[in-house]
C-alpha cells in the first residue's frame, strides 16, 4: 500500500550581516532533530540552488510519517532552539505543509 507522509517545507531570506556560519549552525540543528524524534522520516537542509528562488537561499524539507510526528518536530527543544536562531537572522520566510503518498 501507498506510504501517507506529511511534508512541511521551509524557505528563507536572510538579513543583511547574517553569517554564513550561523546560517549553517542553525540549520545543523534542526538536521540533528531526525535522531530526536520518532515517526520522521527525514529532514532535508541546504542551499537553494534553484534559479527561480527570488532571493530565498536556504530550505528545510522534513517528511513525517503523520501529523503527530511533525508536531512532535516542532515541540522539541533543539528544534525551538534552532528557530530561535532562524527567527532572529530571516529577512522573510515561507512555510508549505502538505500530504502526500509515496
């Protein structure tokens, strides 16, 4: 049978004077998450190569096996932690969730 996921994607412009080093700290952080939490399937942090991205330069995809499982995501500490950091570097930043078979 088909494999129900749910995906949030993350996308990020970041303020002038934002260090790369941060960038990649804080994005470390929320990648470490996978071995945290139970029911993710997987957490994707990286540049956004793309030449469609109008400024956004970094992403985040973390794929969950429901619901409960991203919730838990983003109630961990080291994720709170991470969008701590996030949240103090974004110029703008846009969230999608949505559901999907595999």
């Amino acid at each position: 049978g088909d494999l129900i996921m749910q995906i949030h994607v993350a996308i990020y412009k970041w303020k002038a004077g934002s260090s790369p080093e941060s960038i990649e700290n804080a994005l470390a952080k929320v990648k470490e998450v996978r071995n945290r939490v139970p029911g993710l399937l997987g957490i994707f942090v990286g540049p956004n190569t793309s030449k469609y991205g109008e400024g956004y330069t970094h992403a985040i995809v973390v794929v969950g096996e429901d619901e409960a499982a991203l919730a838990a995501y983003r109630s961990d500490s080291l994720h709170q932690e991470a969008a701590s950091e996030i949240d103090s570097m974004e110029d703008a930043g846009i969230g999608v969730d949505l559901t999907d078979r595999l």
